[in-house]
C-alpha cells in the first residue's frame, strides 16, 4: 500500500514493491512533464495492442471525469485497478490532475479488505464487477466506506443484473462505464443504483456518438483527439431530450453476434434474461447466482447452436425449463439455449474479464 499527495510529491514514500516502483514512475513521469504514453487494450476481445495517448488526451479525459463527479481537490481516491491498463493509468492520472491525494494498492478480489469503516476514508474509486461483488458477498461491513463516496465506477465488464440488484445496498452513487482504451477510459456512464438508477448510458459533455451502417457505436471527442473511434458495440441511440448529452442502450457486441439457422442473436440479451430469471428464483437473496456467458458452437445443422457456458454449478433441469420458455416467448425459437456447460472456472484476462474464447477452447 503506497499513499501519495499530489500536492506534496516530495514527500512520496519509498516503493516497497515493484508495483509501487512501477505506479510511483508513472507519477514522476507525469508530474516531469512526458508528452506520450503507450499503454496496451485488455485483449479481452482479441491480442493486445498497443496504444499511443498523448497527454492532452488524457489531460482531457481525467478533468471531464473530475466535472462529471463533482471531484474536488483533497478528496481521497483508492486506486485499486491494474495500473498497466488504462482504467488504473487514468485512476493515477485523475489524482494528479484533480490533486486527489491517493491510496495506491495492487489489484485483488477484495480491495477493502485491509481497510476499516471509520478510521479510513475515500471520496472516489473504480472497480470492476468481480471486486464489488467480492465485496458485497464476502465482507458486507465494508458497505460503510463504499457510502461514504461520492462516486464509484464500475468498468472492464459488464455488470449482471444479479450484482445490480445488490447494489441497493449502497448509498453512494454507483456508475457502469463506457469506454475503452482508444478513448482514454470512459467516454459515458450509467447509474446502477439509487432513484436515479437507468438502463441507459449517458455520454459526458462533449462527446459526439453515432452508429455505422451495422449500428455499431462510433466516438469523437477530446480525448481521442477528436479523431472518431469506431467500434464493435451495437447500440440504440436515442433522440437528444434537450439535455445536450446523448444517451444510449448498449446491446452487445458485433463480434458475438450467433448465426444459429440463419437467425442472428444477440448473446448479451439472452444473458440478461437468465441472470433475471436466476435472480427471481433464487430463495437466498444474500448470494449471488454464478457467473455465465452465452456462446455459439459449431453444429452442422444449425452453423451455430446457441449453448451457455456456467461457472462451478449447474442449473436445476425445472429452472432451466423454465428460463427456456421465458428465452423463447421473448426473444424466438432460435435463441433458446441448446445445452448448459458446466466449467469449474472461467478463464480470465489480465484485467479480470472473462476471456469466453479461451473458456471456449478449453471445453471443446
């Protein structure tokens, strides 16, 4: 654990590991004025690569944050994510920028562990779905320190609706992310929780959005040098409400998209239908149901056939009876699952998220 106060860098303690040499170099660079930063995308959906972010860009990116939350400087952040991805580089970026004095730890499923509510304080910080969720089911105690925030972000995969319902727990303001490397982290959020909570994501001032002809998301905005990134997410834009921000529905990816008897599926909508129907069937409203994906597999009538992939448990044959026909009432024939794959755990990328195509193979 390395505490430092951007105000005062003189100050800054003697790294103890070789993750605090290497957070604590990042810091020095940044205050020494380097212009260019290369940082790597997750591989999440394909090889990583490099990415070259100039300062400005990220200048940008950490004070829209910073105007988005209602940062001030002196509030405390914990920065808790792998610094050597952008989600963690931009959690030290806005420190320094914003003057937010920071908690620096390596990355662990439960990154409150070592922190107690009432002696230790934060106002910010990010996290990705499999540490709060950690957090909620391991050490609910630490729910006090989550409420004393004004902000946390939640980013690097999507949240199920199971941890959404979960996050009632807590007070403070809880934010799904948009965004991804080639746009400096984050160009839009959505409220998981609270009144306020929407299944829609709002872009940030400034962010331009519009879809390509397979209605996949394109972004321009400061950070990314007001260049458009064109991505694989398929969304629904919607009409501007006199806001001046853009809102949208993220459907899901492109490139997962299953072709099963010539139907096109959209595997994040079936997800969210069984997590929904585990949800409502479970009877311990304290345990999250397991992780799962939806996947398409080579069949030689269908091309594809549509199978889900669970981790460590299998589902009740009545259950699944039961989410099959919710499947087929709401989204056809086609996207009802043909099998359920019991795998004793997912396999994941450096950043946490599940890499499906690796799981994949794995079973094959």
């Amino acid at each position: 654990m390395m505490n430092l106060d951007p105000a005062h860098p003189n100050s800054w303690p003697t790294p103890q590991t070789p993750y605090e040499e290497e957070a604590l170099a990042f810091c020095r660079s940044w205050l020494g004025g380097q212009q260019q930063f290369t940082l790597y995308t997750s591989g999440s959906t394909g090889t990583p690569k490099p990415i070259a972010l100039t300062r400005s860009q990220m200048q940008a990116s950490a004070r829209l944050t910073g105007q988005t939350l209602g940062l001030q400087p002196d509030d405390s952040a914990l920065v808790c994510l792998n610094i050597r991805y952008v989600a963690g580089i931009m959690m030290l970026v806005r420190g320094l920028e914003l003057g937010l004095p920071m908690t620096i730890i390596e990355p662990s499923a439960n990154p409150l562990l070592d922190f107690t509510p009432g002696a230790d304080t934060f106002a910010f910080t990010a996290l990705v779905p499999l540490q709060l969720q950690t957090i909620l089911e391991k050490t609910p105690e630490k729910i006090q320190l989550l409420n004393g925030m004004k902000a946390i972000l939640v980013g690097g995969a999507a949240t199920s609706s199971a941890l959404e319902k979960q996050l009632s727990a807590i007070k403070a303001p809880v934010y799904a992310t948009y965004g991804m490397t080639e746009t400096v982290s984050h160009i839009a959020l959505r409220r998981l929780n609270g009144l306020d909570a929407s299944e829609l994501f709002t872009a940030l001032n400034g962010v331009q959005l519009g879809t390509d002809a397979r209605g996949c998301l394109h972004i321009t905005s400061a950070a990314t040098n007001f260049e458009q990134i064109q991505t694989n997410d398929v969304v629904e834009l919607l009409p501007d409400a006199g806001t001046g921000n853009t809102q949208f529905r993220l459907l899901g990816r492109a490139d997962r998209v299953i072709n099963s008897g010539g139907v096109k599926i959209q595997p994040e909508q079936v997800e969210q239908l069984i997590n929904s129907a585990l949800i409502n069937e479970s009877t311990d409203k304290g345990v999250l149901p397991s992780r799962l994906f939806v996947a398409g597999l080579p069949d030689e009538r269908l091309g594809q056939r549509v199978v889900v992939i669970c981790e460590q448990v299998a589902i009740d044959s009545q259950l699944w009876a039961k989410i099959q026909e919710v499947i087929r009432e709401k989204l056809g024939a086609y996207a009802v699952p043909k099998d359920v794959i019991s795998v004793a755990r997912f396999l994941e990328t450096p950043t946490g998220k599940i890499d499906q195509k690796a799981t994949i193979a794995q079973i094959r």
